[in-house]
C-alpha cells in the first residue's frame, strides 16, 4: 500500500470512527430527553440527580425516573440496537436492501403468538400464564425464522430469493389469520390484541430489559467475529467462496442469532417496524458495507431511531403516551423514501 493510499485509508477510517461518536452522543442526548419527557416533566437536573445521587433527590421523582422512566428508557436502546442489528445482517445475508424482521413476517408471527394468547388464553409452552404472551410471540417469531429458512436450505439454487419470498407469503398467512382471532375477540380481547400490534415500551421492567440486553450482548460479538467473512459475502457468493468461506454455515449461522435476537426483541414491545429497516441504510450510507463499523453503527443507529421515537410518542399531545409504532411508521416512511430518492448510485 503506497503512502498516499494508506493516508486516504487512514482518513476514511476516521471519518468513520467520527460518525460512530456523533450517533453515540446522539443517542446519549436522546436517551436523557426520554428519561425527562412524560405526563410530568422533570428538568435535566432532577433526571441526573436521581440517577447518579438517588438519597439526595425528590423521592417523588426518584420513583418514576427508576420505575418507570429509566427501564422505558433502556428498553428503547436495547430493542432499538436488536432490531437495527438483525436488520443489518439480515440485508447482509440476504443482500435485498428490503429485509427485515418486519418485512419477512416475523414480526407477524409474533403478533399471532401474542393475540393467540390474548383472545383463546392458548400458549405454545404450557402452565406458563404469567408469561404467556411474550412466550407465545418469543416462540412463534422463532418457529418462523427456522421455516423460512428450512424451506429455503432445501432449494440448491436462489435461496435467498426463495426466503424472502417465504417471508412475504408467512406475512400475509400470519396476518389472515391475524384478522381472524381479532374478528373472534371480545371488545377488552380487541382493545388488549390492537395495542400490542401497535407496539409499546411502557411495559418494560428491569427483569425484561436484562433478558433483551443479556442476548445482544452475547449475539453481537458473535456477528462482529464473522465480521470479514460478511463483509467478503457482500462481493457475491463465488467470491466469498473462492475466499475460504462456507457461505452456507455462514448464513445459517448468522440466521439463527438474528432469529433469537429478533424473537426476543419483539416478545415484550410488540410489532415495531421501520427501525430494521432504516438503520441499516443510514449506516450503509454512511460507512459502507465494512461490517466493522457497519455492525455497531446498525446498533447505535436503531438505538438512536427508537429513543427518539419514544420522545416523539410523549410530545405529540402533552399528557398521552402514542404507541411507540405508529411514531416508528410515521418517521421510518418519510424517511425511507428519501433514502430512497437521495442514494447514490452503488449502494446495492
């Protein structure tokens, strides 16, 4: 590598380290101004005291920043960087700027495991009734994952066409059937199925953030290990053949951890869509296709999109709360398609 190069590479590398620390501050920034946000408004002051000096704080406010607020909060983060993660290796593996969890049906399937729960009390791991709405979910999103791929591994040629095709087909199965549990449901069955698909945060408690944020991190690392070789997968797959790699493990591999990863997510906020979808095009965008920063800027990225959704949904009508959803729709759509119109040439 010649001197000039190497100073254009050394470069380019910065740059993109710096946009990984302005989306982290980003995220930071946003993370506070939810923690601040909600029926009652609490100043910067009041949020970091009761954090970082609880016995000196209003224990008033103490209560709803470590009940309510911080637990909100983290959940946005974690679920934002699950969703932004698996989306990004999703379009990864599949190399379709289209896939998401959303698009290939699982989160479908977790809104039938949810409203099967809800409207016929059915649940797919027995004397579970605590749990058994984000367990049916959890289970359905998983069962999904592992058919769409079954049935794409038994095709020797266009797998990964066929599993996007799959998945668009469980979509629409999953929301006939969908339709079907709502039109049998009671009113309070009706109300309880709707506002689960529309997703929500406020039902996050520190037990349910430690189970989404223990699965990133052990799911995350494993991506990042097999970082070159999905980078490499990016060229095509005779090249990254040629290039030592089992294209195929890889996948399935890869595959499995997004299942989990995804599954997990949505089992305790419901369907979110729009974030696994976007945050890997802004990333992409912004540092390519190098898996290196383009994993932990997926991650960041979603974090980012979520939290400030949260704050989106407590501004909208001061004293209400909107479903994290509908703001993740409103904001992803618009934004989608300006992605859209804007990109350059290249990126796929």
């Amino acid at each position: 590598m010649t001197t000039m190069s190497r100073d254009a590479y050394d470069r380019i590398t910065r740059r993109k380290i710096v946009y990984l620390i302005v989306v982290i501050g980003a995220m930071i920034l946003t993370f506070f101004i939810d923690i601040m946000t909600g029926p009652a408004w609490l100043s910067m002051k009041e949020v970091i005291q009761a954090i970082f000096w609880p016995g000196q704080s209003d224990p008033m406010v103490e209560g709803i920043v470590w009940i309510i607020r911080l637990p909100v909060a983290f959940m946005a983060i974690s679920v934002g960087a699950a969703l932004g993660v698996a989306g990004a290796e999703m379009q990864t593996i599949l190399g379709n700027p289209l896939a998401s969890p959303y698009t290939l049906g699982i989160s479908g399937a977790a809104g039938f495991g949810a409203a099967l729960a809800m409207v016929l009390g059915v649940g797919a791991v027995p004397y579970a009734q605590e749990f058994l709405v984000p367990l049916n979910a959890f289970i359905f999103s998983l069962i999904t994952c592992m058919t769409i791929y079954m049935l794409a591994r038994g095709r020797k040629k266009n797998q990964t066409e066929t599993i996007i095709l799959v998945g668009i087909a469980l979509l629409f199965l999953f929301n006939a059937f969908l339709a079907l549990l709502q039109y049998m449901a009671s009113e309070n069955e009706l109300q309880a199925v709707v506002f689960w698909l529309f997703g929500s945060l406020m039902k996050a408690t520190w037990p349910k953030l430690a189970i989404v944020t223990v699965v990133l991190i052990l799911l995350i690392p494993l991506f990042a290990r097999d970082a070159w070789k999905l980078t490499a997968l990016r060229l095509g797959d005779s090249k990254a053949q040629s290039l030592g790699i089992d294209v195929r493990k890889l996948r399935l591999r890869v595959f499995v951890g997004i299942s989990l990863i995804t599954a997990t997510a949505v089992c305790f906020v419901g369907t979110i869509g729009f974030v696994g979808l976007v945050a890997p095009h802004i990333s992409r965008m912004l540092v390519g296709e190098d898996q290196r920063f383009f994993l932990p800027l997926s991650a960041l990225s979603g974090a980012l999109l979520l939290s400030a959704a949260s704050v989106g949904s407590k501004m909208i009508i001061p004293g209400s709360i909107f479903p994290i959803g509908i703001i993740t729709s409103f904001i992803g759509v618009p934004f989608f398609l300006a992605l859209i119109l804007t990109r350059k040439e290249g990126h796929w």
